[in-house]
C-alpha cells in the first residue's frame, strides 16, 4: 500500500517540479551537521570520556548513556515530526524545527563538554538526541515535501552522503582539529549550531494555512506497506549498530592495533576504517540512487545492498585481522551506501498521508534510534560471555540478511 493521494496545491501538495542544485547542496550541508553532531560523540567522543570516567566497566557504561539517548531519541523524533506537520507559523512547517533542534543539540555539546560523571554525560546524551532528532525529523520531511518521486532516489543518494562523510568530518574534527575530549564537544556543537543556517536562511519552506486534526494511534505504524519498511530498515540498523558501536573496543581488543602499530592509539585506525568506508559510500549512494529513479526497482536494489552488507560482517568474525578489516569496511560501505538512498528513496512512497509526513518518518527513524536502544542490550552479553566478537558480527550478518529479504513483503513499490 503505498500514499495516499495528496491534495494538488498548497503545502501538502505532491510536489511535481525538479529540485535545483542549491536546494540539494543545502539540505546535504544541513544533514553533515546532523550526522557529525551524531556520530562525532558516539564514534570517539562518548567511548573515550566514558573510558576516563568509568574505566573499569567502560562497556557497560557506554551501552547505558547510548540506550538512553537512543530512548529518547525514540519519542522525539516522530512527537516533533508531528508537531512540524502541524506548525502553522509564517515561517513554514519544517525551518523553525531544524534552526531550534539544531541551536539545542548545539547547546547540548557545551553541557557534555563539562561531565566528569556517567549520570551527567547520560542527560546531556539525552538532551542532545532531543535536540538532533528535532531537526532530523524536519529535514526528512523536505523530501517529500518538495522532490518528485522520480528524483528521490539521486537526492536520497546526495543526502546519504553527508551522512557518511559527517562520521569522518566529526572524527577528524575531534581527534586531529581539537586535541581534547572537552575541545572536541565545544567544536561539534558550533559545527551543528551554524552548518544549518544556509538552508534554513535561503530555501523556501511553504507555510501551512489550515492545521490538520491529530490522533495519537497515527504515531505507530498501522499501513502494510509502511510497516513492512520500518521492519526492514529496523533489522538492518540493528545489525550495523551491533557491528559498530563496539568497533573502537574491536579494534582495541581483537585486532589489537596498539599492539600492531606502536605508538598509535586504536582511533587513529577507527578514522582510517571511516575514511575507507567513506570512500565506497560515496562512490555507491548516488550512483544507487539515480539507477534506482531510471529503473524503478527499489526493492531489488535493497535487497542487493543488504546482502552485500552481510559479507565484511562475516569477514570480522572470523578473520579479526587489520586487512580484513580494512577490506571490510570498503565493502561495508559499498552495500550500505546503496541501500542509504534506494531505502530512503523506497520509504517516501509507502507514507500513508500528506498530511502526516514529518510525523511517519519520525515513525520510520524509531527504526534508525531504536536499535541504538536494543543493540547494546544484545551487544553487551554476547561479547561478555556468549561468543564474543564472532557471534557479535554473525549475529549482525543474520538480522542484515532478513532486513533484506523482506522488503519483498512491500507490495505499492516495484
């Protein structure tokens, strides 16, 4: 089942006229904000300060602060998309939530920079997902909003760039621009707070007239189709949030790359594995999305991109060597980097209405935070004391290879 037909005028309306270079370029930058506010703090910044404040349980205390947010991150996104869906003020729907997510998550950075405590680096995790995911769920409604649905995938795929490239932009950022964990939050927060302003302060954001009726059962997934595509981008962010989140503590452990590089420290090959999966994303994201808008087969390019993302997942459980790894994350970044813009592409053609779009990729992005909560909770035991990082990786390869079988249970979408 696929939308809804949506009203023909107005800022519910289907939109039918290509996007331009600038309004792309603009979201993109938007979206590099996002994504290194995300992952700057979960990649180095959150292990390394856990580490000095919790040094004797560092994993545990990692997987709780994470779960946190990751809970929060659950109830904000599709509560604030629902009130961007519904904001009627004279500067549009989507603009006012992506500058004050934005100006928080900013602020959030600054409270973090300053925890000496689990507790106090859990809340400000907690505030800074809040804030991140408020501006997230205004940024995913603009595609839908304003590209037609035979330019999603190629804009899907320049939006799935920064997504990647803010994981090695916030690396670099905080491990060779700032030189402290303190320095490093400081600067994460101005990179949030200002990269959203080209955007916001250029691009056209129509205003809505008339605020439409709200039922709080909209907030779950009640459409086939719909429910279909959160289950399938829930398993596969489940198993890449059980294959990176403890990928620092991989490299520290298991490859033991102090050991094999003396006088370097583990992160130094965590930017090295990001800029390798950075480089096939790129490569693979665009390229997957404009195939996919020539083709109009969404579905077997996801299912493709998900076996794909099965493979390095094998190659780390049972041969946790340097090379390996490093082969593993180009071909980590090939599958994932196709299916970034061919899913987000698929999901803008199963929301079930115009009206409610904000509100049901908040719905969607649970599926992105929600493995955040559950894949620690999975994470920590099996490295514990059930199979370690073997069973961790092919447990990740598993919940990949289902993600990508049942998106055939989509039936609106070729």
């Amino acid at each position: 089942m696929s939308s809804v037909s949506p009203p023909t005028s107005g800022a519910l309306a289907e939109p039918v006229h290509r996007v331009g270079p600038w309004w792309v370029a603009g979201i993109a930058f938007a979206n590099l904000a996002l994504f290194v506010g995300y992952f700057a703090p979960l990649q180095v910044l959150l292990p390394e300060q856990l580490a000095a404040v919790a040094p004797g349980d560092k994993e545990g205390a990692l997987a709780w602060v994470t779960g946190a947010g990751a809970l929060v991150a659950l109830l904000a996104n599709p509560i604030a998309g629902a009130l961007s869906d519904r904001t009627t003020g004279r500067w549009g729907r989507r603009h006012p939530w992506t500058l004050a997510g934005a100006l928080a998550g900013g602020v959030a950075m600054v409270f973090l920079a300053f925890q000496t405590s689990v507790l106090g680096i859990a809340v400000g995790w907690c505030l800074a997902q809040a804030a991140l995911n408020a501006t997230q769920a205004a940024l995913s409604a603009g595609v839908p909003d304003h590209v037609p649905v035979s330019q999603r995938g190629e804009v899907s795929g320049w939006i799935g760039v920064p997504q990647s490239v803010g994981v090695v932009l916030g690396v670099v950022l905080v491990t060779v621009v700032a030189t402290t964990t303190r320095s490093g939050y400081l600067l994460v927060g101005a990179v949030v707070a200002v990269f959203v302003l080209p955007f916001v302060l250029t691009t056209r954001d129509p205003r809505l007239t008339e605020r439409p009726p709200f039922d709080p059962k909209e907030l779950w997934v009640r459409h086939p189709d719909f429910f279909w595509a959160w289950i399938t981008r829930f398993l596969m962010m489940l198993g890449n949030a059980m294959a990176t989140l403890y990928l620092l503590y991989f490299l520290t452990d298991e490859v033991g790359y102090e050991r094999l590089f003396p006088g370097e420290k583990a992160t130094d090959g965590l930017l090295i594995l990001i800029l390798i999966y950075t480089a096939t994303v790129v490569l693979t994201t665009v390229v997957a999305g404009i195939v996919s808008d020539r083709l109009g087969r969404r579905r077997l390019l996801v299912t493709c991109s998900g076996v794909i993302s099965v493979i390095p997942a094998v190659m780390m459980a049972f041969w946790p060597q340097w090379p390996v790894v490093m082969a593993a994350a180009a071909i980590l970044g090939a599958g994932f980097g196709a299916y970034l813009s061919v899913d987000n592409a698929l999901v803008t053609q199963v929301l079930p209405t115009a009206g409610g779009r904000a509100k049901d990729l908040g719905v969607i992005n649970i599926a992105n935070s929600g493995p955040q909560v559950l894949g620690p909770v999975i994470a920590g035991p099996i490295i514990a004391g059930l199979g370690g990082y073997p069973v961790l990786y092919l447990t990740s390869a598993v919940l990949a290879l289902f993600g990508a079988v049942l998106v055939w249970k989509i039936r609106g979408v070729p």
